[in-house]
C-alpha cells in the first residue's frame, strides 16, 4: 500500500484539524479559511536558528494544550504537518532529513503516557516522507525549565542528553523537534550531542516559539 493511499485513509478517520481554532480544514493547510487572516501576526519569523510555526501567546497553544494535558493524541498530526510546513516555507525541507525529538525520562513518558515531541516528529516526518528515529536518550534528570532563570537553564540541562547510536546520526542532516522553545538551551544542548555524534547539520524545529528569549 502505497504512502499516498494510507495517508488519504488516515486523514478519513482522523481530518486535519486547525491549529488556531482546531476545526476541521483541508489536509494541505494549518489554518482554516477564517483564522488564516487573524494568525498571520502570530506566525513566528526566525531570527535565530530554530523554526517555529507561532508565537506562544497564541490562539495557537490551545490545541497544544489539548494534547499535552487531555490527553488528545489525535490533534498531535496537525501540529506535525504545521511544522512540515513551516519547514518548508524556510526553504530548509528535503526529503533526505531524518528527523528525532528531544527526548523526555522514562518517569516522565510513563507518567504523560507519550512523549508529545516524539510525536511531533513523527507526524513532521510523515508529511515530508522523511525519517523518524528515536535518536536521543535522557541520561540524568533535570530541574523543570520552566521554573528556573534563563541564566541558569543551559547549565540545568549540560551533560543530561545522550545519542542511543551515533553510527545513524553521522554524516545525517537530523531535524531535532521540540514542542515548546523558549531559551533554546533544550534544544542546543541536544544538537551538541548530534553533532558530536556526527550529524553534518541539525536543524531545530519547534511548534511554539516564545517572543523573548
């Protein structure tokens, strides 16, 4: 069964929703005819090395929000596809990218039941007909970082991420996705293990980027 057919009978089941107002919309488009005008201010533009689809204080973190905390795994696609498609509108998507996520404890997977980045990723890599790996392990726990200073959150997360096989990451271009970023210390941290391991480039992919870094 061709890549095509399945993702025609998937999208039966489970329709593209819109990442503003979460309503149905057409497979190709993150927003739906009536938000596209009012999410256009919200949409990020990078100013760094990290692609982001929007900003945080957004209509946009609900159907986030939706996911993390109701548990609603079927809306985890149309936020991937966003990000494809964010990807794509920086010109950075190509279809010999590999894709992982930044990866959370096995405590914290057991107690969420999923990490929602290694979805993102996932669904991200689908729409691009790329791969998906998991490429990253937690090998410490870390303070929240959330709850600490910027000043204080790259040293929170030094030394915490591993590579599980760097012979899959050299000579890769990896596109390491996250959820929410807002320092960039996670993802920086993560992308100096893949390229430790290797990886020609990483590219930092997020959902949602927050105004002041």
């Amino acid at each position: 069964m061709n890549k095509q057919l399945i993702e025609h009978i998937w999208l039966a089941f489970f329709p593209r929703r819109c990442v503003w107002c979460t309503g149905v919309t057409d497979p190709h488009n993150m927003l739906c005819p009536d938000c596209a005008d009012k999410a256009g201010k919200f949409r990020y533009h990078s100013t760094d090395d990290i692609v982001a689809c929007f900003t945080y204080h957004s209509r946009a973190r609900r159907i986030l929000l939706r996911l993390k905390f109701w548990h609603k795994r079927n809306l985890a696609h149309s936020i991937g596809y966003a990000m494809a498609d964010a990807l794509h509108e920086a010109e950075l998507a190509d279809d010999d990218l590999l894709f992982c996520a930044v990866p959370m404890t096995t405590a914290q997977v057991k107690k969420r039941g999923f990490n929602q980045s290694e979805l993102l990723a996932q669904y991200a890599a689908r729409w691009l007909n790329c791969e998906h790996a998991s490429l990253l392990y937690k090998a410490r726990e870390t303070e929240v970082q959330h709850d600490l200073p910027a000043s204080q959150r790259a040293q929170n997360v030094a030394g915490a991420y591993a590579v599980t096989a760097p012979e899959q990451v050299a000579g890769r271009r990896v596109v390491l996705c996250d959820d929410i970023c807002t320092t960039g210390a996670t993802m920086q941290a993560c992308a100096h293990m893949l390229e430790q391991a290797g990886a020609v480039q990483v590219i930092k992919l997020t959902y949602l980027r927050t105004e002041k870094h």
